[in-house]
C-alpha cells in the first residue's frame, strides 16, 4: 500500500524532519520535500507545515495548496501546555499537538549523546544545581529570594551573564535546551527547576481552566537522577505522576503543586527550596529515594513506551484527521 507524503518545506523546520524523530513518522508516511514546479496529488499528498507558518497562511508556501483542497497538518507539537490536545482548525487542517512531546523528543535526542548511559558518580560539592537561561520575571525573582544558599549552589543564568564556563554554554552546535553535562549532576545534590513559566489560573478568568506547562528542564533531573523541586505552574508534579514518573513528597512537602495563585505557589516552593537544603544537601537519599530516581531514569528513556505513545497520541491522530 502506497504511504500518505507529508509534504515539507525545508525551512519551516518541521519536528518530524528532525533525526530523532523522522524514523518513527518514516514508518506510516513518506516524508517529501516540497520542490517548486513539481506536480503534487491532493489524494496522496498533505501539507506539513508549522504553527509560525499558519500565523500568515496568506503568504505561506503552501497557499496555492490550500486553494486546491489539499489537507494540511499544522506541526505545534513543541508547546509547553501538558492538557491541550490536537483539534481541527477547519476540515482541511489539523492542529497537531502532544502534551508528552517535550518528553518523547528529548528522551530520543539525548539518547543520541548516550545519556541514556549515564549512571551517577556522586561527589557532591553543591547543594543543588539550578540552570537558568533567558530572562524572566520569575527566574529574577528566584535569584533574589534564594540569595542566601546561592554561594553553595551550582547557577547560571546565561542572559545574565552567568555562566558555568562550560564549552556548551558557547558552541553553536549545541542544542543547548537539551544539553546535560554529568558532572554538573554528580556534584549537586538535587535539582531546584526553573521552568519557563509559572502562570497559572491568577491569568485566566475561569479558574479552572487554569493550565499546566512544562519545558524540557523538568525532565533533565529526572534523566540524570536528581531528586527536584519545582518553580512552575500548578499540577506539574501531578502531571509527571500521571505520566508514570515519581516525584519526592518522601523528602519535601510537593503541597505547592496544587496552590493555583502563582504568588503563593511562588513562596511555598521558596519555603520548600531552604528545607531541602537544611536537610539534603549532601546527596545521601534512603532507599525509597533511590527507587525513585532509577525508576525515573528508566521510564523517561524506555522507547518502547515513547514508540508506543508516539503512535497512540501522534500518529493515530493524523490518521484519524487523513
């Protein structure tokens, strides 16, 4: 039987493009890149296209496309919102997103670098490791308010100014969103997480219609066994439990999960951060703990699962939409 092509350009960038990734797509779909002056079939053919490019379909590529009927598939699968799943933008076009894509895509990349392999060598120097990049509101605010165990904890932040000095930090060839470096791990007890938002139902009318996002620095403790606490949105702990990973409510009070005002949630994790310290900073955990930590290593890179979910959440969607 003839493959359904996802027709791309390559510029747009596309995620199932990616090395990672594109074997999975390559198993139910041809993956062709878009050629000007080539004829192209509207009942073997979909547009594969980004949600960037959707913002002006006026001047899109694949205009002339749309205009023919062709079915397009909008790639917004790199977003943090866990809870928004794929919908119809009209019958021809599917808005195609995964809550679990920041997960499955960066289990696969960094299994490329051999992650996967790592297995810790503690010499903890550094009660925790906090890794910050681009300037927020919030991410200031961190700073601030854990001034006082900072100069015994291992920080960057990069817009800042604040480096690790690592090569890395500065190589162009680095994805550095996904970057790991070990040693950082094996010198820090456990893992304070800045995610990139921590907005919640204080945005939103409805309260609850409040939204969870995460990034893929939730998931780099849990790649390289770290315990963590979390400044992010509310029901992010909860998120990772529903998805089969653990969290340390055995270490810490994980009460400021399920506060919905981000003030309040933004203090209790403060309050958490200080007793975490007081308590485990060098980087001896009980054996419950260290259940947990290899459980999470395993899960976040078992590629039965991820080839499993690929399917069910990513594949069967747009099987469905064709």
């Amino acid at each position: 039987m003839t493959k359904i092509k996802l027709l791309y350009l390559e510029e747009d960038y596309p995620n199932f493009t990616q090395g990672a990734i594109a074997h999975l797509v390559q198993q139910h779909f041809d993956l062709v890149q878009y050629q000007p002056g080539v004829n192209y079939n509207s009942a073997d053919t979909v547009i594969l296209t980004t949600f960037w490019r959707a913002k002006t379909p006026d001047t899109a590529w694949w205009r002339d496309f749309r205009q023919q009927g062709f079915r397009i598939i909008v790639d917004h699968l790199y977003d943090s919102d866990v809870d928004t799943g794929s919908s119809l933008i009209d019958p021809l076009m599917l808005e195609l997103r995964c809550g679990n894509w920041l997960w499955y895509n960066s289990a696969l990349t960094v299994t490329n670098f051999e992650y996967n392999q790592y297995q810790p060598q503690r010499n903890v120097q550094y009660s925790f490791l906090m890794l910050l990049n681009k300037i927020r509101e919030h991410k200031d605010r961190v700073t601030q308010d854990l001034a006082p165990l900072l100069p015994h904890a291992r920080w960057s932040y990069v817009e800042r100014g604040r480096t690790f000095g690592d090569p890395g930090e500065a190589n162009p060839r680095v994805i550095w969103h996904l970057y790991m470096n070990p040693e950082w791990y094996n010198t820090t007890a456990f893992s304070v997480v800045v995610e990139s938002w921590m907005r919640s139902a204080v945005l939103l009318e409805n309260a609850s219609s409040s939204r969870t996002e995460v990034s893929e620095k939730i998931f780099k403790p849990i790649a390289l066994y770290h315990p963590f606490v979390c400044y992010g949105s509310e029901g992010t702990c909860r998120y990772l439990q529903r998805e089969g990973f653990e969290t340390f409510s055995n270490l810490w009070s994980e009460d400021y999960d399920n506060i919905l005002d981000d003030n309040r949630r933004f203090e209790a994790t403060t309050a958490v951060v200080f007793d975490a310290v007081k308590n485990y900073s060098t980087g001896k955990f009980d054996a419950v703990t260290e259940q947990k930590l290899q459980h999470n290593k395993h899960h976040y890179f078992d590629t039965s699962i991820i080839h499993r979910r690929f399917k069910t959440e990513i594949i069967d969607v747009i099987q469905e939409f064709l």
